[in-house]
C-alpha cells in the first residue's frame, strides 16, 4: 500500500503549494481580480486537501479490514 500513502501526501503537498502560490502572487501588483485568485486558490487547495483527508481515511478503513 506504499503508493496509496504517497497518493495522500502528493495530494497534501498540492494543497500546500497551491496556498503558496496565492500568498506569493497576492505581493503582486497590477492585478486586476485578486479575489478570484483567493477564491480559486481556496477552492483547489480545499478540494485536494479534503481529498487526501478522505483517501486516507479509506485506506485506514480498509487496513483493518
């Protein structure tokens, strides 16, 4: 099961990345919709987040199984 667990820590590492690159381009000037950067930043990076929460509470359930 060693691929499923590095599954769950890309997914965490995307979610990381994603909330840097929205810090990074919020010191940014001349951005028109820095709110849609916030929001889409926060959507992508929730979702990949709540991905690896629930694959790996799958994987946790079908360990003890």
């Amino acid at each position: 099961m060693k691929i499923n667990e590095e599954i769950v820590k890309w997914l965490m590492d995307v979610s990381k990345y994603v909330v840097t690159a929205v810090v990074i381009s919020s010191f940014l000037t001349g951005l028109k919709e820095v709110w849609m950067i916030y929001v889409l930043g926060l959507l992508i990076s929730g979702m990949a987040f709540g991905g690896a929460l629930l694959y790996a509470r799958y994987l946790k359930i079908n360990q003890k199984n």
